[in-house]
C-alpha cells in the first residue's frame, strides 16, 4: 500500500493553502474548535510549547484526521522516508507516538513485527487505539506513560520519536559565551545525556537503529542533540542521516535533522557535523551558516561595531546581538538571538562598512525604542 492510499485511509484532510485551512476550519459545525485551534497556533507562532496542545489536536480521530499535517507538516515526506528504509530485526518501539499514524504505518508495513507507542496523554493513547482498530491492525499496541524514566524490559531493533525532545523540555538556549553557532559547536557536543536520550539507549538493541527527527533549528542546537546522544553512547551515522525539508500550510518551509543513530563508540566530532550540516539542503541554506562560514573562513573578516540588548516579553528573558563586519570592500550587518534567530539583515559587495553603517545605526535605533528591550551596551571584547 503506498504512502498516498494509507493517508487516504486514514482520512488525513490535505490543504493547498493557509486559506483553505482557515476556510475550513471556520466551517467546522462546532466553532468552539476553530476558536481553540486559532488561540494554540498564535502561542506556537510566539515560540511557546506546551505538550498539552496534542490534547486538543489530537483527542479524538475527526480532530486527528482534520489537523495532523497542519500540526505535523513533515508528516508525509516523514512517511516517504520510513517507507524507502530497511528497518532491521526486532520489534518497533515510538516515543511520543501521539495519535499514532507513524506508528500504524510502520505496523502496516512490518505485519511480522510488533509495534509499541508510548505517549503521555491517555486520551491521545485512545484515539491511537482507536485508529489501529479502524485500519484494523493487530500488531500494534499504545501505553500511556511518562518517558523520562521508562523502563518496558525489552529492547527493540528500532526506536523513532518525533519533534519530542522539544516537548520534554524548554530546549537548549544559546549562550553569548560564542556570538557564533560555529563556534559553539565543540561545547554544544559535550551535552550531558537528557531523559530521551537515556530512555533511547536502555531500550535499543545492541544492533538496532534509533530515527530522530528534531526541530533543531541551528546547526548549534544539532550539535547539543548529538551530544546527548553520544554521552549515551548512541551516536548518529552522517552518511546516512539528512536534513529533512517540507513546507507547511501555516508554517512555511521548514528544515528538520532526520538523524539514524546506533550504538557506536565513535563521535560525530564538530567539523564533520559542520560539513553534513552544510552539505545538507543547499536548496535552503540558512544565513547563518552562510555567514558564519565566511566569518570563519581564512579572509581576515573583523568586526566593526556590535551592540547586545538585553529583551524581556512573554517569553522570559532573552538577548539579541547586532554586529557590523568588514572585508576588504565587502560588509555585512548581521543579527543573532539566543533564542536562535541569526540572520544577515544588510550586505554589500563595495564600500564594506561605510556603506553599512547608517542602516546599522538605524537598526540599533529602532531595536533600542522597542519598549521589550531593558539593557544596551557596547560589545568592546571582540
């Protein structure tokens, strides 16, 4: 059965655009779910995460079928992915297997394995139940249960989770110790081990494969996800892994690590992640690595100017940084957060820093009305 039919069974909606999504979902008959949906999608897009929005998305199958490749946009090419796969011997264990389309997939795919998912939330265990019960699938089963601290007595040959490291935790922040992602690699690549990451090595077996796909947004944050990895001893092979790329209705293009890691006492060390990282998606390659490789290149960049300022809104405390750089005739003005926005805002192939400077006072100007901002100060250390 391919990926298509299986969606169609499930009833998946599929919408062209973010307009035919809200049409849609405005003509829902009950309209306390589009004003619930509406009020989750504007926390998400201010960057706050709570677990208990799959709750909502996904506590029953008509919420499930109408929202999951809105919430899950890289739900489909997910499937593509899994589907060209030889997955090796054992049974199949999800973490954070939310409805469980992926998991009942898998199941359909692998009749002679078993497939195990664990999720938090009981009500989303039975819409899961319930939809292996539609497709009519007798090798899976769904446990409610907590994964940090997981312990099921068995191994499988092979784990997956998705976007759930995210969810058991606020996430790594960046730190000003580095202004730069690169540079941050080798001290990203010492993370200590997460709950995920422990739960991952006691249940994989020795042979076994464990899938990851991660909303890790910087090569940074890779790199702090393939730490603790390796401090479990679960390491991922860069020859096989790859940045996953899809686009979603209210999310736009969107880049995830879909990493394939196993045991193995050999580390991913910071130039190779840097490498795979860049090689990865050229289609869609992000200013910061563009930048940032070109400040850490061999031609003499050097920074001119740069400005920190100090944020505060809803999300707590944060900080962003504005630097003007200079090569020979070429200049740049770039911004960084440490919430993990890095972006070239100005640039110019002639005049270098001169032609620059206005547009980054005016810059500097403009964040230092903003009435979120409670600290400025000159960046003199450089």
């Amino acid at each position: 059965m391919g990926i298509s039919e299986f969606l169609d069974n499930v009833e998946i909606a599929h919408f062209e655009s973010s307009e035919e999504f809200w049409e849609r979902l405005h003509g829902l008959p009950n309209k306390d779910v589009a004003v619930i949906a509406r009020t989750i999608f504007q926390d998400r897009q201010s960057g706050r995460v709570n677990p208990l929005h799959s709750a909502f998305f996904f506590e029953s199958l008509e919420n499930t079928q109408f929202f999951h490749n809105v919430v899950s946009p890289y739900l489909t090419v997910l499937l593509q992915e899994l589907d060209t796969m030889q997955l090796p011997a054992g049974d199949i264990l999800e973490l954070g297997s939310g409805a469980g389309v992926v998991a009942c997939f898998l199941a359909q795919k692998y009749p002679e394995k078993t497939v195990v998912g664990v999720d938090l939330l009981p009500v989303v265990v039975q819409t899961a139940q319930k939809l292996a019960q539609l497709l009519g699938l007798s090798n899976i089963e769904f446990h409610q249960a907590e994964i940090a601290g997981l312990h099921l007595e068995k191994t499988f040959g092979c784990i997956l989770s998705v976007a759930l490291r995210e969810e058991m935790s606020s996430g790594r922040q960046g730190s000003f110790g580095y202004f730069s992602a690169i540079a941050e690699l080798p001290q990203a690549l010492t993370a200590v081990s997460s709950p995920l990451s422990q739960c991952v090595a006691e249940h994989l077996a020795a042979d076994g494969l464990y899938i990851s796909l991660e909303r890790c947004h910087d090569v940074a944050s890779i790199a702090s996800w393939v730490g603790e990895l390796q401090s479990v001893g679960v390491s991922p092979d860069l020859e096989s892994s790859t940045m996953l790329v899809f686009s979603g209705v209210l999310t736009g293009p969107e880049k995830m690590p879909l990493l394939l890691s196993t045991h193995a006492d050999a580390r991913v060390d910071a130039e190779s992640l840097l490498q795979w990282r860049m090689n990865g998606s050229n289609e869609t390659q992000s200013d910061e690595l563009a930048v940032e490789s070109r400040v850490y290149s061999q031609r003499a960049w050097r920074v001119v100017k740069a400005m920190e300022f100090g944020i505060r809104d809803e999300l707590g405390d944060a900080a962003a940084r504005v630097y003007l750089l200079e090569c020979d005739r070429e200049g740049l003005v770039y911004f960084t957060t440490n919430r993990g926005a890095r972006e070239i805002v100005f640039e110019t192939s002639f005049g270098g820093a001169q032609i620059l400077s206005n547009k980054f006072e005016h810059m500097l100007g403009e964040l230092t009305y903003n009435p979120s901002v409670v600290d400025v100060r000159s960046i003199t250390s450089l």
